[in-house]
C-alpha cells in the first residue's frame, strides 16, 4: 500500500502592517494623507481644471486662447505691468529688510518690541490698508499736506491712483512677511563664524561676503522667491489705490476682468496659468544663481 503524505498547509500571511512596514509605509506616513487629501482637493485639482480650461475655445484651437493673449497688445502688456511693479518692490523690501533682520538677530529685549511693530501691518489687511493710504497719500492726505505747508512743492503730488500707489501698497503690505523669513534665517547663523573670520583679519566686508552672505544665501532665495509671487500676484492694491484700466492693470486685474466682466472664463483661466508660468520661471532662475554665484557650504564648492 503507497502512503502519501498530506500536503502542507499554505503558510499564513503577515499582518498588513508589517507587509506595509516592510515597504516603507509606517503609521506616521498615514498621518499625511489628510494633507495629501488637502493639496490634491484645494491646490492640484483646481490647477489642472484651470489648466484644462485655458485650452478650451470656441473655434476648437488647443492654443487659441494663449495665441489671443500674445496677439492682443492689450492682454499682452500685463505681463510687463505687473513684472514692473513687482521687481522694483522685491528690491526694495530685500535692500531694507535683509539689513534690519541681520542687525536685529543679535537685538535683546527691544527684538520683541521692534518685531511686533514691524509685523503690525498684517494684522490691518490689504483693503483696509489701502483704503489707508488713500487717506495718507491723498490730494488733502497728510504727505501732501506736509509738503504745502513746508513750501516742498506749489500743488499736491499725485500718489495714488497710479503706478506709484500701488508700489507703496506692495512694499507696506510684504515687508513684514519678508522679514519676519529673513529674521528667522538670520537668526540661525551662528556668529562664531563671523568672529573666527575677524581673528583671522578678515574686515567686516569681507566677513559678509565669504561668511553671511553664503549662510544667508539659501535663505534669501527663498524670500526672494515667495516675495516675487506674492507682488507678482498682486489684485486689491491695483483695484483700490492704482489705475486699474492703464498703468497698473496687472494680470491679476486682467484675469478678473476676463471672468468677472467679460465672462470669458477660459482667457481667465489662461491669464491664471501664464501667471504662474512666470512665477515658476522666476524662481527658477533665483535659485539657480543662488547656487552660480553664491554657493552654500553644504555644496562642497569653495566660495
């Protein structure tokens, strides 16, 4: 008689969360899937619906709306506008904020003080606080007045509703965001690395540009970046204290325009995904001469 022995039972399989475990996947990884769910649901959806949207047009052209905007001077010279407004204005809130941040990084009980004042204009709001300067900056504002009274000038300047107000606005309403970055980064270089430099006779010229300006340098970046997006991205300031049919039409006024009042939402859509074309290409460009001209020391490149 063959006896046949009885075949094995198949072996059990681990717990899933081991099989998860053994690819990477933990618990803690779960915890982001709220935010995953968030910036799929709030951020990378409504980009790849306007997205989508930019290509739809009534004569069936992929491109009809991105060749409309290129061929119409009117569109077209948005992107200058706005590139004209928020270049000057990063400028201007890197050249102040960037000294005040590395002099204050060191500040003892006033660093609170001077901060709170500094980050004050956040809590006013961009409305409110145009609807500030046109009281401030106005024909019977306290600037102009100022100047009559002190013989500066025969008759008011004109600040506002033009170019020039709307500069003021982006510059009061980002700096405390920049430097409130910029103090952070700051804050972070240890200053033992600028005394070693002196000890060994560096000057202090020389002591910020091979020293602090490679420690600041990623930082700066950064700021530079973020700063550059959100004046690129400028709206209430252009409507309320600018010239929003001529010198500060900015793409913002010009994607509302077209979906507000026009009702073209599709060329909205299309101003949208140029604006933030530029913005990335912007960014870029920052953080790759961050690493041209100034590299970090992390980059194992000698400065």
């Amino acid at each position: 008689m063959v006896t046949r022995t009885a075949a094995a039972p198949p072996a059990s399989l681990p717990p899933l969360s081991k099989r998860l475990a053994e690819k990477g996947v933990t618990p803690r990884l779960l915890l982001l899937l709220p935010a995953v769910v968030f910036a799929l649901g709030l951020f990378v959806y409504p980009f790849l619906y306007g997205l989508g949207l930019s290509f739809t047009t009534e004569a069936g052209s992929l491109l009809g709306n991105y060749t409309e905007f290129f061929t119409d001077p009117y569109l077209r010279g948005t992107i200058w506008l706005t590139v004209r407004l928020a270049v000057p204005a990063v400028l201007i809130i890197l050249v102040t904020a960037m000294p005040l941040a590395l002099a204050m990084r060191g500040a003892g009980r006033g660093k609170q003080i001077i901060t709170v004042i500094l980050l004050f204009p956040i809590t006013i709001g961009t409305v409110l606080l145009s609807d500030g300067l046109l009281d401030f900056l106005g024909a019977a504002g306290w600037v102009n007045r100022f100047l009559l009274d002190t013989g500066l000038i025969d008759q008011p300047l004109q600040l506002i509703h033009n170019y020039w107000g709307v500069l003021f606005a982006i510059i009061i309403t980002d700096f405390p965001f920049v430097f409130l970055l910029l103090l952070s980064y700051a804050s972070g270089i240890d200053p033992s690395y600028e005394r070693a430099a002196a000890v060994f006779g560096a000057s202090p010229r020389q002591r910020f540009l091979r020293v602090t300006l490679p420690l600041f340098a990623p930082g700066l970046a950064i700021t530079t970046s973020l700063a550059f997006v959100l004046a690129f991205g400028t709206f209430p300031s252009a409507l309320l204290v600018g010239e929003p049919a001529g010198s500060t039409r900015t793409m913002g006024v010009a994607a509302y325009s077209e979906a507000f009042q026009q009702f073209d939402y599709p060329m909205a859509s299309t101003v949208a995904m140029l604006m933030a074309g530029v913005e990335l290409l912007v960014i870029v460009v920052i953080l790759g001469l961050r690493n041209r001209l100034v590299p970090t020391l992390s980059s194992g490149r000698k400065g």
